[in-house]
C-alpha cells in the first residue's frame, strides 16, 4: 500500500475553523438536574448490577479485558518521553494539543491526520482490540506514524497512563473518540459497551478533572441515543430515554455522566451524535463496507426492510464533513474553569447533530454500490431484526451548522465512489481478506 498524500487521497479537511459567537445560546435542558441525576444513578446502576452479575456470557469479561493493555509500566524512558512530546508539539502559531484517543480507530485515523495537517500537537491513544481486524487498525497507525502521530498502545481505563501522559505534556484539548462500536455486538459481548462506553469515559474524565489546567473534552455520543424516537428529523432538543440498544442506552448515560461532571467540575464538554459515518478507512462492521466486500466475493447480502415493506434508511455522512465538523467543535470549545478537581464557574455544555441530513434507503446504497463495482449484488430481502436496528436516522444539523458553521457538502455518490477507490487500492479487488 503506497503512502498517499492525504489519508484517504481526497481534499485535505479546511484549516482552522475561526466562528463568530454564535447569538444562540445552547439547548435547555428538559428536565430538572435532579430528575437528571437520579435517572442517571439509577440507569447507570442497573448495568453494573448486569455487569457484575453475569460472568457467564458468550464472550466473558475476563477474555473481554485480556485484549486490552494496561501496561503502564512498560511505558517509561527518556526515548518514549521525546516521542511523546514530539508528536504533541504544536507547529502552527494559534495551535492546540490534543490527546485523541481511539485515534487507531477509522474517525480518529481522520481527524488525527486532519489536526496534524494544520500544524496542532497530537498525541494518539489506541488498545488496538479484535473487535474487527487489528490489522486495519495498525495500517491506519502506520499512516498516521508517517504524518508524525505517535500512538500510545495503551487503554483508557489505564489511569495511571492517562496521568503519565498529562505529567509529560499539557493538553488544551481531549478529543475521546474510543469506544465499542457496534449496534449488534452488544447482543453477544454486553460487557464490553460497559468497559469502554461507560467505565472509559468516567476515567478519562476522572483524569482531566484533576490536572491543571483541565482541558477542553469533545467526545463522540452516537445518533443511536435517540433509539425508538418517530419524530423526524431527530433535534437535539428531542427527548432520548428510549434507546434501541445497549450500544445507545451506554452512549445516553454517557451524556448523563457528562452533564455531571461539567456541573461538578467545570469541565468544558461537547458531545458530538455521529450518523451513519463512512468513507476511505472504514469500519468492516458497517453495511456499506461489508457489502462492497459481499458483492466482490459473489455472496448474497442482506436488506433489511420494516414492517409492512417499510423502507429501511440511514443518514449517511462522509468522514471528512464528520472531521470537518470535529474540528469545528474543538476550535469553538471554551476552556474548562476548574482547577484541582474544583469547579470555579459555570463551564461550556454542548451536545450536537453531526449528519448529513439526507436519509438514503438502504436499498439505494447497494445499487450505487452495484453501479461502482460493475457487479450486480445477489439480494436477499430479510425483516428486520430486533437486535437494535432501527428504521430510519435523519439528522436536524440547524444547530450545528449555527455555533459551528457545520455543512455537509459529500453526497452518498461521491463518498461512495472514493471509499471503493480506496478498498479496491487496499483489498486489490477482493483477493485480500476484509474480515
């Protein structure tokens, strides 16, 4: 695989996005902050109580945690240390440092390459585990490692890490893009959504509440959190206590917990909801990738479609409008006004759409798909299941496209087009294995 000019040979992602405050304040809350807590505690409780209880799964907790590595000691020496910084220092003028974690993940890839690009200090932090191939994941570090982005192997449920990496360099900013994904997997493996999603999430807050000064958080929620919601387009301002999944309901107590802690500690947090991203790079798990690989090998695939023939549709959004709309949410992020694990003033509260906004049948995915690969697909039209899925996704991007100047400008054609240049480049036509 040959080292391309930009990580998935398109146009680089704009420089840094300068907003204008914007004149609308962000979204109320719905609900009083001790109905808030109290669900939260409850909801939050529960899943421990599953956790805990339940070691005898299909995939158990102990197998869960052996891929992960919480080695801080072998993480020391001066020659490590220089790494570390070195891939941290800011090279441009207005520059930030940012520790971006699932950065060997496909989202992180991209905005990793994209902060690199514009001369910020970037520092990577991947476990690098099998939930799909992890020889994906160490090609796109290989990529990443010739731009200058050095990624620590390493988990963030690894406080002491974590710590090490705060004592070594000063972030302004986190970017939390590591998680388990997957809307299905959750049916066999529950106890790593609680891992990664929620215990993860509370470490590296836990972390960035005590250093000083605190840095800024972004992190990635999910449009999964608006689950069995009829109302379209899905707002931010729609209610989202009805998830489809333990993916979403663990993305959902995410927001909780980071509502508490943004009101216990100061710390400046932006929630991105992600919609159906896809591109160059990709996750293997999702439709579009799996099917082009289906399609090569001559298997039959699935379409899903609703009760009553109902159409099954998905609001897909190309990964650089999704960098595009990262970068946007890390530069517009107020600094965090705690010090010392203490909140000094009320601190910056966000949660955004970050979509397309143009829901495309799913059916119509395959024939675009059919038209680039010059191979007619073997339909198999199945009901759809209830393991999470839901009918449709359909993003309201007002609010972001107002206090981050977010546009999405790749239609499903043309990012379709470029993610099969680059798997027919990566794969060579379907001779290599795409598991």
């Amino acid at each position: 695989m040959s080292q391309m000019k930009h990580i998935d040979n398109t146009p680089s992602t704009p420089g840094k996005c300068k907003m204008e405050k914007s004149p609308y304040s962000r979204p109320r809350l719905h609900y009083s902050l001790a109905k808030l807590t109290f669900w939260s505690l409850v909801f939050i409780g529960s899943i421990f109580f599953f956790f805990f209880r339940s070691p005898s799964s299909s995939s158990p907790v102990p197998s869960d945690l052996s891929r992960r590595s919480l080695r801080t000691s072998s993480y020391s020496g001066p020659a490590w240390e220089k790494r570390v910084r070195a891939s941290a220092k800011i090279r441009s003028r207005n520059g930030i440092s940012v520790l971006v974690t699932g950065a060997a993940g496909f989202v992180g890839t991209h905005v990793s390459a994209a902060l690199k690009r514009r001369g910020d200090g970037v520092l990577g932090l991947d476990n690098f585990n099998d939930y799909y191939d992890p020889s994906l994941k160490r090609a796109r570090q290989a990529l990443l490692d010739r731009t200058g982005v050095y990624i620590v192997d390493g988990d963030i449920n690894d406080v002491a890490l974590l710590k090490k990496l705060f004592d070594i360099v000063p972030f302004t900013h986190v970017m939390h893009l590591a998680a388990q994904a997957g809307v299905r997997y959750a049916m066999e493996n529950p106890s790593s959504y609680v891992h990664s999603n929620i215990a993860g999430l509370v470490s590296v807050l836990e972390v960035c509440k005590s250093v000083n000064p605190q840095p800024a958080i972004v992190w990635a929620s999910s449009s999964s959190v608006y689950g069995l919601n009829t109302k379209v387009p899905f707002s931010e301002r729609d209610r989202t206590d009805h998830p489809a999944s333990l993916y979403a309901a663990t993305k959902k107590a995410g927001e909780e917990i980071a509502h508490t802690y943004n009101h216990i500690y100061g710390l400046s947090l932006t929630g991105l909801r992600f919609f159906t991203v896809y591109g160059p790079w990709g996750r293997p798990d999702m439709a579009y990738f799996f099917f082009t690989r289906d399609i090569l090998k001559g298997k039959s695939i699935s379409i899903f479609e609703a009760a009553n023939h109902g159409t099954v549709a998905r609001d897909f959004t190309y990964i650089d409008d999704i960098v595009k709309g990262c970068l946007a949410a890390l530069d517009t992020a107020e600094k965090s006004t705690g010090s010392g694990g203490k909140k000094k003033g009320p601190a910056q509260l966000r949660v955004y759409n970050l979509g397309n906004t143009s829901p495309v049948p799913v059916s119509n995915l395959v024939s675009i798909l059919e038209r680039l690969l010059k191979v007619k697909a073997k339909r198999l039209i199945m009901k759809l299941p209830r393991n999470g899925d839901v009918q449709f996704t359909h993003a309201n991007i007002s609010l972001a496209q107002t206090e981050l100047g977010y546009k999405p400008t790749t239609d499903l054609q043309k990012g379709l087009k470029k993610f099969v240049q680059w798997y027919l480049r990566y794969y060579g036509n379907g001779k290599k294995s795409a598991q």
